[in-house]
C-alpha cells in the first residue's frame, strides 16, 4: 500500500493523460508527468495556449492536497483525490475539477 500521507507524491508518480474536457480544465496541461524528488513537467496540446502547470515541483502535505509550484512560480495547493493507482482528480481554488488517469 502506497503512503499518501508522504511530502513526496510518490503514489502519483508516473505519466498522466487529462481527461477532463470541461472549459476550465484546458488551463492544465493535457500530459503531466510527475517524478522522482517531487519534479514534475506538464505538456501542453498543440493547439492549448499557456498552462498553469508547465515545470516544477509537486508535494502532498496530506493525503487530501497537493501543492503544485506554478508557471508564475506560485505554490498553489489543489485538493486532491486519488482513486485507485490509475487516477486522481484536484480541485483548484477556483472550484475547477481537473481529473487525470494514468498513460503508462
């Protein structure tokens, strides 16, 4: 059993696919991998414009949030649910359902 509980997200480790289509979502890169040491790199669609997570870092200070450094370099924390190993869907302050499954 992974521990979600880690400052390190180890459980979201891995290559991700969005899913959401909802208009909000396209703020967010289409691909998202996140890695070890907490680094992630998010890639935009090809016909996506500037997205809020492009490089940074990623860390869970608790099971239900992730913190995400921004393209403004802001540290924006989401809240965040993780079903099973295979997705995982945050909450931006906004109120923004960005949901994202995993593509390897």
């Amino acid at each position: 059993m992974t521990d979600l509980s880690a400052s390190e997200p180890q459980a979201l480790q891995g290559r991700w696919r969005r899913v959401s289509t909802d208009e909000c979502a396209g703020r967010y890169p289409v691909d998202l991998s996140i890695g070890p040491g907490s680094r992630y790199v998010g890639t935009r669609a090809a016909d996506q414009g500037m997205v809020v997570w492009d490089a940074g870092t990623a860390r869970m200070p608790d099971a239900g949030t992730l913190a995400m450094s921004t393209a403004s370099d802001e540290v924006v924390s989401y809240r965040l649910a993780v079903e099973g190993a295979d997705r995982f869907t945050v909450i931006d302050p906004d109120g923004c359902r960005v949901t994202y499954e995993r593509a390897d």
